[in-house]
C-alpha cells in the first residue's frame, strides 16, 4: 500500500518547530507514525505545501504529519477501511468524550461536519478520488481519576478525571496536545489496556502472576509489567512499577521512585528522584531529589536537584536550575488558558495544568511558574529580584542574554535566521 504524508506548515509553539519533529512517548512523532503504519506500507511518498500529486491507482493511506495515532486506532481504522473498499476520511463524533474533552479544545485541525469533526488521515482503495466518506471509529474512553481538589481550591472540587482512550488519535497543534497524546493517550492508556487485557484474558492475568511468584516481586514490579533495557544500574533500593519501560544504559541511584513511564536512553536518575507517569527522553539527567509528575522531558535535558515538574512540557537540550517549581493551578478558580493552534489564549479546559519551556533553554534556579506559562526556545532566564515569577509567556525577545556582553556565547538554533537579519542589519 501507497503512504502520503502531507506536511503541517505550522510550527508548534514554543518549541519554534513542526509537529513531527517533537518527540511523543520518546519517539519523533514522524518516526511514531512510520513504526505504527509499517504492517500496511510498502512505499510511501511526501506531498509539501501546494505540491501537486500524480494519479496513483492502488490501495492507498493519506494523512497529516501533525497526527498521533497509536497502533490500537489505526488497526481498526484500517480493517473497517478494506472491509467498506470505499474512500473513506477518519472521523469523531462530536460527544465523543476523549475527544470532546483532550483533542478538540485548542485545536484547529478538524473539520466540523455537522455532528462529526473530520481528521486528515484518509483511505483510498485505488488510489486518492471524490467521494470520500466519514469513519467514525470509537476511541473507547474510559474514565480515570487522577487529582482530588477540595472545594476551597477550585471551581471543580472531588476527583478530577481524564476521559482515557483505548484507540487514540490526535491532531499536535499545541503544546497541550503534546502533554495529552504523551500522559491521556500514552502512559494513562497504557495502563488502561493492561488492567482491561489482565480482566479480559485469564491466561495473561496468570502469567503475571506466576512471573511475579516466581522472581518474587510484587505484581507491578515483576519483568512482564517492566522492560528494562541492556547494561542499565539500578540500586537495590530504587523502586520501578510497570507498565513502565526503561532503556539501555540507564542508571537509577538508591531511592528513586520511578512509577507506569517511559525512560529512555542513557538516562541518569540520583537519589531519591520521582518520576511518576512521565516520559523521560534519551539522555535526560535527573539528579537528586528532582520531581517529574505527569510531565514529559525531551532528550538530553536536565534538571537541578529539587525541582518540581508538574503537568509540564519541557523541550529537548534544556537545564532548569535547582528550586524551580512549576505550579498547576490557579488559586483563584478561574479558567486555565493556553495558546491554540493559532498562538490566542483560549480556554484549556484543563483544571490542573503545568507549563511549557522550548528547546535549548537555560532556566536559572528558584524560579515559580504560574500554570500554562511558556518559556520559547533559545530563552536564557536568570532569577533576579525584578524576575523571579513568571506570570506570562516569556517570548525570545525577552530572553536575558540579549542584554549580556557575552551574548554571543548563546547558541541559538531555533532562532538562527532572526539572529542573521540582526547581525545583516
């Protein structure tokens, strides 16, 4: 079968990058997208901007750059797709509750038509023509607890829960939706189709079991929950609970608590660091005391001992200093507001959220962040008495190191052609 990729122009801020070159459950999102069609492709081809496409008649599978999907969605997308043998354009209902409550707040990618919104992933069974047909495939939401908020600290008070998909699929036109397709849709749905697989299939239920007996462990920290990667360390005394996977070459020191993520490769974890439900990138570096819940870190980031990371995006080659803590929700229950695929503050929909900091960023120690901030890439911010609280997005022209003798020593990647008009000028 035929593959084309069409590009989404857009650049997902603050990262000052498209969406398939983020990293999503530690993979580049066009990376994720291969691996997952790899059983149904045998060729495939990519269709920039304006580019016309020559007629192509055979099977063929057609969808945006900017979409997540895992690989639960598209075997059934792709088996009712043959089994219609019409042309047909993946679709949601609108009171689809994952949908209605992760993907579609902030968003600009879906197209409504009436009830339904449509995604840009199509089939066609000989090759791209009119007549496309909507495929509305259930994504299986189930609900899930995950925060308790009392009545005097928001506007919605008891267990707060995410509507967590079996099949899930998103359109990356944020940097929420990155938190969403890497914690909902990732770490959340993994556990969730552990637990509906050990309820449904007595066999599966007894292997864990038998394995956990058997290296004596308990049920979340046996082999079958927990892949660990070749040449790793782990102190004896560093607890790891599946469904988690850990890569090659990770060290984790004594007392860490690692609980249902991903660690990649060459990851070091110190002393008494928590990761919870996170993704953690390839040679990220969590020292002592640091704190990750729900939060995804991209590759060869660090932290600084006792920082906190709650709910958070953090960019690929960025240090936060030591101290700095990421606050997830308002203390006056007001709405949380984030930037949509077009750059507007708009309404989350999230009552709890962290924030967001780019790629190749330097974040000096002690800072508070209020929730749904944004640092964007190449921003140097040191904690000074005028700034130490960062009430709002904080853009690259506010960057501290423009106003430094030794600017120059700032690499700055994500903004390379803005530099060269400066220096031209």
């Amino acid at each position: 079968m035929l593959k084309i990729i069409l590009h989404a122009s857009n650049q997902i801020m603050p990262f000052c990058e498209s969406a398939r070159e983020l990293r999503i459950q530690n993979t580049p999102l066009w990376l994720h997208q291969r691996n997952v069609l790899a059983p149904w492709v045998t060729r495939e081809m990519e269709l920039k901007q304006g580019e016309r496409m020559q007629p192509v008649h055979e099977p063929t599978i057609v969808y945006r750059d900017n979409l997540f999907f895992d690989q639960a969605y598209i075997q059934e997308f792709m088996t009712q797709a043959v089994k219609r043998n019409r042309p047909v354009r993946a679709a949601f209902r609108a009171d689809d509750p994952a949908f209605r409550e992760h993907a579609l707040p902030l968003s600009t990618s879906y197209t409504p038509a009436g009830s339904l919104y449509l995604a840009d992933l199509w089939y066609y069974p000989n090759g791209p023509m009119a007549g496309v047909e909507p495929l509305v495939i259930d994504m299986q939401a189930k609900e899930i607890g995950y925060y308790h908020v009392p009545t005097y600290m928001a506007d919605q008070s008891g267990d707060l829960v995410f509507q967590v998909p079996l099949r899930a699929m998103i359109a990356i036109d944020s940097w929420l939706h990155v938190f969403i397709a890497d914690m909902v849709f990732g770490q959340f749905a993994t556990g969730a189709r552990y637990e509906k697989k050990a309820n449904d299939e007595l066999s599966f239920k007894l292997k864990i079991f038998s394995k956990a007996i058997y290296e004596g462990r308990q049920v979340l920290e046996c082999s079958e929950v927990v892949k660990v990667g070749k040449n790793c360390v782990i102190d004896p005394s560093a607890v790891i609970k599946g469904p988690a996977t850990i890569g090659d070459n990770v060290t984790i020191n004594a007392g860490a608590v690692i609980d249902n993520s991903i660690i990649g490769n060459n990851v070091n974890v110190g002393q008494g660091a928590q990761v919870m439900l996170s993704v953690v990138g390839d040679g990220a570096f969590l020292p002592f005391r640091a704190s990750l819940f729900m939060t995804t870190m991209m590759e060869n980031s660090m932290l600084a001992q006792n920082t906190c990371l709650q709910m958070c995006v953090i960019g690929r080659n960025t240090f936060i200093g030591a101290g700095s803590t990421w606050t997830d929700y308002n203390l006056i229950p007001a709405p949380i507001r984030a930037r949509d695929g077009n750059g507007k503050l708009s309404i989350s929909n999230r009552p709890v959220m962290g924030g967001c900091v780019g790629h190749n960023c330097r974040i000096g120690a002690g800072m508070i962040i209020y929730p749904a901030r944004t640092i964007e890439s190449d921003v140097v911010l040191a904690a000074s008495a005028e700034r130490r609280v960062i009430d709002r997005d904080i853009t690259f022209d506010q960057s501290d190191h423009h106003g430094l003798k030794l600017a120059h020593l700032h690499q700055t990647p994500y903004h390379r052609n803005l530099k060269a008009e400066v220096e031209s000028w």
